[in-house]
C-alpha cells in the first residue's frame, strides 16, 4: 500500500516539473526553428541534458518529501524535547556548512565567478567563504529560536551592514554578492535545515513553529551577502597592497 501511495506522489511530482519544464523546452524549440538553427548533435545533446535533469529533479523531491523532511522535523522534535538542546548552535554551524558546500547552485555560481574573473577569483575560496558564512548564521538561527529573539534583531542590522559594505566593496563581488543570497537557499538547505528548525519550535514549550521557526532562510540569504563582499573587500585590499 505505501509503494502504491509513493508510486502517487511520484506522478504528482512529475506532473508539476513537467509543467515547469513545458515553457522553456518549447521556447528554445521555437527559438531553434526560427534562429538558432543549432546542428542536430548539440541539439540531442541538450534534450539528453533536460532529460535527465527532469529524472534527477523528479527523484530528488520526492527524496525530500519522503526522506529529507520526516528526518528532518523528527530529529528537531526529539533535540528540542531535550535538556541539551544548546547542541543546536554548534549543530547549526556544521548543518550549514555542509548543505552549502553540497548545494549544486552554489558551485555552478563558484565555476561561473571563475570563468568571469579568469581565474582571479578561484572556487575553492568562494565555496569556503560561502559555506562558513552560511554555517555561522544558521547557527545565529539557532541561537535566536533558543532564545527566543525576533528575527528583526538579526535581519535589520545584517542588512544595514551590507548596504554600508556595498560603499567598500568592488562592483563585481556586490552583483556576485546579492546572487549568492538567492543561490545558497537552496533545496538542501532549505529542506533539512528548515526542518529541523520547525522540528525544535515545535517539541519547545512557548514556542510557535510559525512564528519561531520560519526567518532561518532570511538569514541564510543574507549571509552570503556579507561573506561574499568580505571577500571582495580582501581581494580589493591585496590588489592596492600589490
């Protein structure tokens, strides 16, 4: 019976992507019947790509309504019934550390920033700064649902700081900046780390899993932001200094 209701949600899953992919796949038909004009080759090559990009997405969200998300919520539950909870914050950091490193959209944005800057910008030290950015404010996240902090406290000044950033940074780590806020609230952060944090709101006495458990993401997409243009100003600094 609970292969049958999976083999469900498995179509329902696919029905939806295919929606998603129905617009793009008959705009770049149209535009190769009329423009582009691509060789037969690379055109097979790109449906083949598409293909299996809908495989990967379809198995993937069902992965995570089936797996990511129970664990997830199951594992905040039973730490936030727990009397050690404050292992939250160090958890957090780890958490978010490694969904950021794991995030595919991240590293599609490292490759891109090196192609861009030929090589002046490496991937290795983007994907770094991005995920140790990332695992510090999801462990601040943790810290304020602990604590019972607005989220205000955390949001307002962080952006306030990387407006003021903006004003010492180079434009290019700004633009690349702002994208990665958008790139790192990805799919794996967003599907375990979310829930784990509705998880801890909801086993917490005096907790609302609305009210407390939802802004982590807000404060994942600002991370990157600050990280990425601290970055910037470093590179700025080392480029005056040579």
């Amino acid at each position: 019976m609970n292969i049958i209701l999976d083999f469900l949600d498995f179509r329902h899953v696919a029905l939806e992507l295919s929606m998603a992919f129905a617009p793009l796949v008959l705009f770049f038909a149209y535009m190769q019947h009329r423009y582009l004009r691509l060789p037969g080759s690379y055109v097979m090559r790109l449906v083949k790509g598409v293909g299996l990009s809908f495989i990967g997405l379809a198995f993937f969200l069902q992965g995570v309504t089936q797996g990511f998300l129970p664990a997830g919520t199951e594992i905040g539950r039973i730490i936030g019934a727990a009397p050690w909870r404050w292992i939250l914050v160090p958890l957090g950091f780890v958490f978010g550390f490694a969904a950021t490193a794991a995030e595919p959209a991240v590293r599609v944005l490292a490759i891109e920033m090196e192609k861009a800057s030929s090589g002046a910008v490496g991937q290795k030290p983007l994907l770094l700064t991005l995920s140790l950015g990332v695992g510090v404010f999801v462990a601040l996240g943790m810290v304020k649902l602990l604590a019972g902090v607005s989220i205000l406290w955390f949001v307002v000044p962080g952006y306030v700081l990387a407006l003021i950033m903006t004003r010492f940074s180079t434009p290019s780590f700004i633009a690349a900046a702002f994208d990665a806020g958008g790139v790192a609230t990805g799919p794996m952060t967003v599907t375990f780390v979310m829930a784990i944090v509705l998880g801890v709101a909801g086993a917490m006495e005096g907790r609302d899993p609305v009210a407390d458990g939802f802004g982590l993401i807000a404060l994942v997409a600002l991370a990157p932001i600050l990280s990425v243009m601290t970055l910037g100003i470093l590179y700025a600094r080392k480029r005056s200094e040579s």
